[in-house]
C-alpha cells in the first residue's frame, strides 16, 4: 500500500527507458556520489590515523598535563605531586629538570635539551621504554652520568652507546677569568628513536640527581609531569588542579604546549572533507542533468496524470523520489565500499606497492611502517548526511520544473 507517487518513482528508476543515454547518466551519478564518499571516508579514516599516531608519539615523549614553578624551580615536588594525585583523573607523575646545554664530540657540536629524570617514575608518564633503540632507561643510575640520545643528535655527533662526549652548560663558575660554563663528561647509555625530529634530534636525557647536582639545584626541580586518565580532558584538569593547588604554579597542557601540530592537522582535515566533497557535488549535477532529460522524457505521462487529477506536488514527489533513489543508492554503495577499504587499508596498500614495485610510505622518511587508519562512524554519519543532503538537493529544481508542465501543451502533437 505505497502512495502512487513512490510507485510511479520506482518504476520510472527501474524500467527499461527508450533512452539509454538516460540510463548511462544515472548509472555515472550513482558511481560518482559512490567514489566521493568512499574517498571521503578512506581520506578522513587516514587522517584520522596520521592524527592518533601524531599525538602517540608527541606524548610518548612530552606529558599529559607539566606543573612548574618560577624561574624553572620547583621546590618541594612530592608535595606538589601528592596534591596533583588526589585529583581522580590522574594517573601517576614525575618530577624533572630541564635545561639546555651543549653537547660536544671533539670537534662535533651540537645544541640540546637537557632533561633530568628518575627512571623508575618517568616510565609512568612516557613512553621511552617503547622507543629505546639501544640500552634502556634504567641505565641511568645516580652519580653515574650516563646520558640517552635522540637517534638524529646521537648520529650527528657520531657517538654510540659507550661513548664519551662532553656537556656544557649556561650555569657557569666564576673565576679570575670571568664566568666559566660548566663541564662534565657523560658516558652515552642508550638512544631513542620517537620518530618526531623535535625530540629525535634535540634531546637527551640524564638522571634527575646528576642534572640537580649539575645545575646546583640541590632537591628543587624544574617541574611534575602528569600523566591523566583521559588525555582530551586535560585542559579541563588543569583548570580543576589550578583551583586546588596551594600555591603559584605554571600549568601547561599538552593541547597548549603542541597547539600548533594538531590545529595544523584539524585544518588540513576540514579541507581535505570539503575538497572531496566536490566530487559528491559534481556526480549531483549528473542527478540534475538526468531528472531533466527524464522530465523531458515523461512529458506525455505528466499530462495524462494531470488529467486524471494528480496535483502539481505529486508530480515533484515522483521525480524527488527518481533522483533521491540515485543518491540513497549511490550513497550506500560508497559507505559500503569506503567502511571496507578504510578497515584494510593495512592490507590494501602493501597489495598497491606490490603491483606498482615500489614503497608508497619509506619508513626511513615516514617513521612508520604501515598506514595508519581510525575509522570515526560520527564522521562517516556526516558523509551520509552531507552526500544525501546534496543528492536530495539536486532534485528539487528538475522536480519543480516537472510539476510546472502544462497538461494541454504536452499534448499537443501526441
């Protein structure tokens, strides 16, 4: 018991027209608004992908949430830790030192950021367990000034593990000569690799008493680095530990800390979906174009239903339904297709660098060894939406055009 307008709609979109070109611009239509949702949903799944290992690899090394004092000094930290831990939402904490320094080999120098650690509590907070490609965090004993390298610092000063090099630091002695930089020879422990040239190629890590007794901080740290339950909850957490702090602390998240990364990631998503979009957009001017040749077409049948009493509005219902039928149909094809693709993208794309001959993705360029894809299905409830929306868009005029024949011209020379 269907209205007579979806039947007419349906059978118009199934039977076999006299005017195969009709049919050809239908079948292109639903190809196309297919190949643009399906390459939206692949696009957007990738770079949702490139985003999540983005973020793994910049808080594998940075911290959820960093609380400091003034002047880089932070007195009293196990109380400032004790405090932060009472707010359910975090996890575990660390405290650190950090300074700069310079880093010589002989004749090879190189700028880096000295940071200070206790092995046993940063691998709470980080991720360098994971990303040791020599030695281990846990070699760094007190007193024995062992350092860790970024894999690009440790090749530019051309040292490995075992290795002695130098470390210069800002906080010098005074003596007759005038201001004298410190020194120290440190032993190289272990290197890293986390794939982020920031980190790889620009910090080195000591253990937290050396850098104190170096530096002459005595039990005083730069700051507490936070790991949090949640990590999108941090800029709410360091609104709730601001209020609860007794005290004055600088509190730094990591979405404020490494705003720019992932803003510049958001930014190239929003234009990657509206760049794909035109191709949902061009295959709804092909459903325009077929409506209009089909309206054309049905003339004859417009004014006979007319005739028998259907109203203008019913004859824009049938031609609605044709020409939504090409974007539904359409639509379910490119999610169908694109769900499945961005579920095996993982296999699909070593197949496609088998076939051409050649690695898509260098892992030596890339720091990754697979492509990476997260499929968010509120993303791909918006493709549905917005695709439907412009399939549904693109029938109103053809439509209206329909509804506006006039019984008694169409019948002239029938």
């Amino acid at each position: 018991m269907l209205p007579f307008e979806l039947q007419i709609g349906l059978r118009y979109t199934h039977a076999k027209r006299s005017n195969h070109f009709i049919s050809f611009i239908s079948i292109v239509s639903m190809a196309g608004i297919a190949l643009g949702v399906m390459a939206l949903i692949v696009v957007l799944s990738v770079m949702n992908g490139f985003q999540e290992e983005l973020r793994a690899r910049i808080l594998g090394v940075a911290a959820h949430l960093e609380i400091s004092g003034p002047a880089n000094r932070l007195a009293d930290w196990r109380n400032v830790l004790e405090q932060a831990r009472r707010n359910k939402e975090v996890v575990s904490g660390a405290p650190y030192v950090n300074a700069e320094g310079m880093l010589a080999n002989g004749d090879l120098v190189r700028g880096a950021i000295i940071r200070g650690v206790l092995p046993e509590m940063e691998n709470q907070v980080a991720d360098f367990a994971r990303d040791m490609k020599a030695g281990k965090l846990t070699d760094l004993q007190p007193g024995g000034f062992g350092i860790i390298l970024g894999a690009e610092l440790a090749r530019a000063l051309n040292v490995v593990p075992g290795d002695k090099l130098v470390l210069l630091t800002p906080q010098g002695n005074i003596t007759p000569a005038g201001v004298m930089p410190r020194v120290k020879q440190f032993t190289v422990t272990g290197i890293f690799e986390a794939g982020m040239f920031e980190y790889d190629s620009g910090l080195a890590l000591i253990n937290l008493r050396d850098a104190q007794k170096l530096l002459r901080f005595g039990d005083d740290v730069s700051g507490v680095r936070l790991k949090l339950d949640d990590l999108f909850r941090a800029p709410f957490v360091t609104r709730e530990l601001a209020n609860s702090l007794s005290g004055h602390y600088y509190l730094t998240d990591w979405t404020q800390s490494h705003a720019n990364f992932f803003r510049a990631v958001a930014i190239e998503k929003r234009m990657m979906f509206l760049i794909l979009l035109l191709i949902v957009a061009v295959a709804a001017f092909n459903i325009v174009s077929t409506l209009v040749m089909a309206v054309t077409d049905k003339q004859s049948d417009i004014a006979i239903l007319r005739t028998l009493g259907a109203r203008p509005s019913s004859i824009m219902k049938i031609f609605i339904v044709q020409g939504a039928f090409i974007g539904v149909f359409g639509t379910l094809m490119g999610v169908a297709s694109g769900v499945l693709l961005a579920l095996n993208v993982e296999t699909v794309v070593p197949f496609i660098e088998h076939m051409v001959g050649m690695d898509l993705f260098p892992a030596d360029v890339y720091y990754i060894s697979k492509l990476p894809s997260k499929l968010v299905w509120s993303d791909v409830g918006i493709i549905v939406g917005v695709s439907l929306f412009i399939s549904l868009a693109a029938t109103l005029y053809p439509s209206w055009r329909a509804s506006r024949i006039n019984p008694a011209e169409a019948l002239r020379y029938e």
